[in-house]
C-alpha cells in the first residue's frame, strides 16, 4: 500500500485582517508552522491521515 504526503496552506485572519506570528498544528502531533506578516502558513510532508486542524494566537481562544 502506498500513501502521499501531504501539503496544508492557508491565511490566519482576525476580525478579516492577517495574522502574524499565529500558531496552527495538527491536533495530537508535533507537525505545525507559524503565520508570516501576511497571516499566511504552508505546512508540508504530512502523513496521510485525517486531521483536526488547531489555530492559536496569545491573547484568543484557540478554534479548531
């Protein structure tokens, strides 16, 4: 059997603006990345799988 890897993007937006320096992991792994200025992340190399999908930032409650 053989299974792809995966890749994960995207844009962190607060009341519609990017988000900086937000943190968004894979629930229960160790795979995650960190916006950049424009709130976008890019997360490669992911075993497939299903996945609950955390975003975090200081001072808001966390969503998935």
């Amino acid at each position: 059997m053989f299974a792809q890897e995966g890749t994960l993007h995207g844009t962190v937006k607060v009341d519609g603006e990017p988000t900086e320096f937000a943190t968004i992991h894979l629930k229960n792994t160790e795979i995650g990345a960190t916006s950049k200025a424009d709130g976008h992340f890019h997360i490669e190399n992911i075993p497939a799988g299903t996945y609950e999908v955390i975003a975090s930032y200081v001072g808001f409650e966390q969503v998935s």
